[in-house]
C-alpha cells in the first residue's frame, strides 16, 4: 500500500514515519525546502523522542522517503493525507487556505481513484470543501476521475507523539463511502491487529469531534486553574482538591494540573475556531468563550505575584526562567506561556536570562536579543533576583536546591507548574509562589 502525506510538519511527520513503521510506503511532501533537504540529509526539523530513528530505519528499508513534488509524491497512492497547518485567522477562524490549496493540487495531479485524508484540523464542512476544490481542479483539467473523501483528525501529543500515533486510544475515521472505508481499513490494519478501536463514522461527526475533544481537555484545564485562584483566596490547596477530585472515578486526574495557562498549536486555536463554528450558527458557546477567557488571564499569573512581590517597576531586577516550550518533550514555543511572561517583564523594566533543553534555538528565532540564553539550568539562575519555573521539564522537578541558593541573588520561587513542595521549600528557606496553593511563607 502506497500514500502520500502532504505537510510535513509535527503531524505530517510523525504520521509518515509511524505508516512507514506499520508497513506502509509512504511519501511525505512540504513547500518548505529547507525541511525536505533537512530530511533528505538525515537530519530532525523537530524534536520529538523516538521520531529520528523511526525515520532513519524506513528511509533505509525504502518505505519512507522526503520531497518538493506533490505530482512526484501521488503516483500510483491510494490515498493522500492532507497534514498541513491549520492557523487561527484574524476572526478567530481556521485559515484554510494551505488545506484548499493542497486540495486543488490533488485534483490537478490525480491520476486514479484515491481518497483524499484530511488530518489537519478543520472546522466541520471542511471535507466537503475540499471535495468541491478537487473537483473544481478535475473539472479544469477536463478530467473525470472518481475519488473519495475522508476526515481522519490526529490526536498525538506533542512529546508523545511517536507513541500516541503507534498505540492510539483510538482512531477516528469519517467516511462517507464503502470503497474509502476499506482503503482506511487497510491502511490502519496493523493498528486493528493490536486492539486499537478503530471509530467509523460519518465525515462532519468525525470534524466535530476532534475539536469537541481539544475543547474538552482546554476546559478541564481552566477549570482546575479558576479553582486554584479561588483556592489561594480562601486558603485551601489545590493540589489537595484536585487529589480529592481526580480520584472519583468519573472525574479522572488527568489534564488537572494548576498552572500558568494550557499554550501550543493546537488548544488556543481550536477553541477560538469551535467558538467561531458556534457563532457562525448562531450558537453561543458559553462555556468555551469562559475556557479562553480563564486561560489568557491565567497566562498572567506568574507575573502578577511577581509584581506583589517585588513591585510594578521592576527596573534593575533580573530573572532566571526555567523553561520555554508550551510543555515538556517539544521545541514548541507556539503560544507559549513563557512568551506572555518574558514580554510583561521586559515590559516592566526587567532582565530575563532563561533556560530550556530544547526550545532554546526555537526561542531565540522569536525573541532574538530580547533575552540572554543561558547555557544550562543552573547557569540561568547566576545574579537573578528570583526564579520563574514555566515548564515542568523532568530536570527541573528535582533540582540540586544548593546550586539554585548559591546562584540566585534571593531565594525566591515562583513555580509556575507546582512542581515543588511549599512545605520543602520554607523548610529550605526559600520565599515559595506556586499555584492555587496554600501561603506557608508567612506559616
Ligand atoms: N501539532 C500538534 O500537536 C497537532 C496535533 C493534532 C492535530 N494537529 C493539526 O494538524 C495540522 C498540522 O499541524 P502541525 O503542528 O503539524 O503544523 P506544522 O506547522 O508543524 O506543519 C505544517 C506543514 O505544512 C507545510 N505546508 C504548508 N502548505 C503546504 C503545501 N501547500 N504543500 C505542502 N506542504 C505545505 C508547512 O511547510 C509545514 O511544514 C493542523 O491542522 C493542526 O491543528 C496538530
């Protein structure tokens, strides 16, 4: 079986190598040349654990291979994925321009029957535009060529996606055909064989549940972090509640942590874009105008206590960040939390010297000579006034505190992700800021 993907980016990527992995010849295409060259050379656009070597292993077996040619890619598939991204438009609308563009480009090169995958994430009716735009571009060519389409929306996370895409939860696959419906069927053939459920449906249920689920784990994350700044105002805890909560079966722990706002590519655009699908129907959603609203005054919080603390004008004061991706296991910065925070203290007067094991060159692309980029997490902390920690990297959990207190000008924390224990920290002699969490620095 032969496919092509179109995008190669973190979900192009990682989809073509993981296909090439189950058996699949797969050919992966982008406008970008300097990432197809990249490839071609052996070498990662992106950090993401287990993905270079998936790469390697079916490039060398012939299954995996890397090009500028949408016409090169589409001979003799039977099916193309279209992977492009999907950006937030000024109206808070998925831009589908990449998508629609690549459409036509299927219908100006098809030659057979395929379906045409969409994996990008778009807005319910998408498919049914992007059939419209290949048979638009058949018809120009005076061509008649039947083809199917199918929406099959990507779950992986970033971090984890190499393992998400291998071992799915499930597969979601919106088809409208019985013939597309067996090509699907074959292409996640392995992925049957190992009890993943595969969830047929139709085409727009398939689009909506792909936001329903972002919007849904964008909620729990509000959600928790509302709690926590009602939590720090009556004294409880929140790591405590959400022990008490996450525990009832119904609710579950995960996607619960308090912290300083969800970011990335994916939760900040695809609610946008559901609110926009509502009101383009009429139809407030209440609940999700509430998420975002939560989550970009979340995004705040870290720079708010260190405002209280030190003061508004923070001219003259210097602080060590730790972390930049918009979580740990990617080079993403997308929206990223650290951003909002890096821009409010340079705004307020301050120097910002930050850290992070892989976003550093992602970072410096964005904010350039804005900050000082430190070479190690411990070297960040050298003459700061106070640390910020923004992503729960694993190395930042349980750090050498006897470096941290030698290094920093002040023992001030602020913990942006509630990765250490207030009570630890008093005893350590640290001034102690987490999240939702009960004050023991006055204790
Ligand atoms: N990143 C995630 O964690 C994630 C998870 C699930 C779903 N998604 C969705 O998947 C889609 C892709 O996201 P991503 O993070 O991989 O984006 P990305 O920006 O990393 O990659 C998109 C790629 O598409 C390429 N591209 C654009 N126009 C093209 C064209 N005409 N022909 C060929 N290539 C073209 C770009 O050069 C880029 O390499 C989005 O809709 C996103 O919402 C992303």
């Amino acid at each position: 079986m032969k496919i092509a993907i179109v995008g190669t980016g973190y979900v192009g990527l990682v989809s073509g190598a993981c296909l090439a992995e189950m058996g699949i010849t797969v050919a992966c295409v982008d406008v970008d040349r300097r990432k197809i060259e990249l490839l071609n050379a052996g070498k990662m656009p992106i950090h993401e654990p287990g993905l270079a070597e998936i790469v390697a292993r079916n490039r060398t077996d012939g299954r995996l291979s890397f090009t500028l040619s949408l016409r090169e890619a589409m001979w003799k598939v039977d099916a193309v994925f279209i992977a492009v991204g999907t950006p937030p438009d000024e109206d808070g609308s998925a831009d589908l321009r990449y998508v629609l563009e690549v459409a036509e480009g299927i219908g100006a090169w098809m030659n057979d029957y395929v379906v045409v995958v969409t994996k990008s994430t778009v807005p319910v009716g998408t498919n049914h535009r992007v059939k419209a735009a290949i048979a638009a571009a058949l018809a120009g060519r005076g061509a008649s060529i039947p083809f199917d389409v199918a929406s099959n929306p990507e779950f992986l996370k970033e971090g984890d996606a190499v393992s998400d895409f291998l071992a799915p939860d499930r597969v979601v696959i919106g088809v409208e055909s019985e013939r597309a419906r067996r090509v699907m069927a074959r292409l996640y053939h392995a992925l049957s064989l190992n009890n993943v459920p595969i969830l047929y449906m139709d085409i727009l249920s398939a689009e909506m549940t792909k936001y329903a689920a972002n919007s849904m784990l964008a909620t729990r994350i509000s959600f928790i972090n509302d709690i926590a700044n009602l939590c720090e105002l009556v004294g409880a805890d929140v790591e405590a509640v959400k022990r008490g909560i996450g525990s009832d079966t119904r609710i579950g722990s995960k996607f619960l942590n308090a912290g300083c706002g969800y970011g990335g590519s994916c939760f900040p655009k695809d609610v946008k874009a559901l609110i926009k699908t509502g009101d383009d129907f009429h139809h407030d959603l209440d609940v999700l105008k509430a998420v975002e609203r939560v989550n970009e005054r979340q995004k705040g919080t870290l720079f708010r206590k260190i405002a209280r603390h030190f003061g508004d004008d923070l001219s003259g004061r210097r602080f060590a960040v730790w972390g930049l991706a918009f979580k740990p296991g990617t080079d993403d910065t997308r929206e990223a939390p650290s951003l909002v925070l890096i821009e409010q203290l340079l705004c307020a007067g301050a120097a910002v010297r930050a850290f992070d094991p892989v976003a550093m060159g992602e970072t410096r692309r964005r904010l350039g000579d804005a900050i000082e980029y430190a070479t190690g997490m411990y070297d960040a902390l050298e003459g700061a006034d106070a640390l910020v920690v923004v992503t729960e990297w694993a190395e930042f959990k349980v750090p050498k505190f006897t470096f941290i207190e030698k290094a920093l000008k002040q023992k001030i924390i602020f913990d942006g992700r509630n990765i250490y224990d207030p009570v630890q920290m008093k005893e350590f002699g640290y001034r102690y800021y987490g999240v939702g969490r009960k004050d023991w620095n006055e204790a």
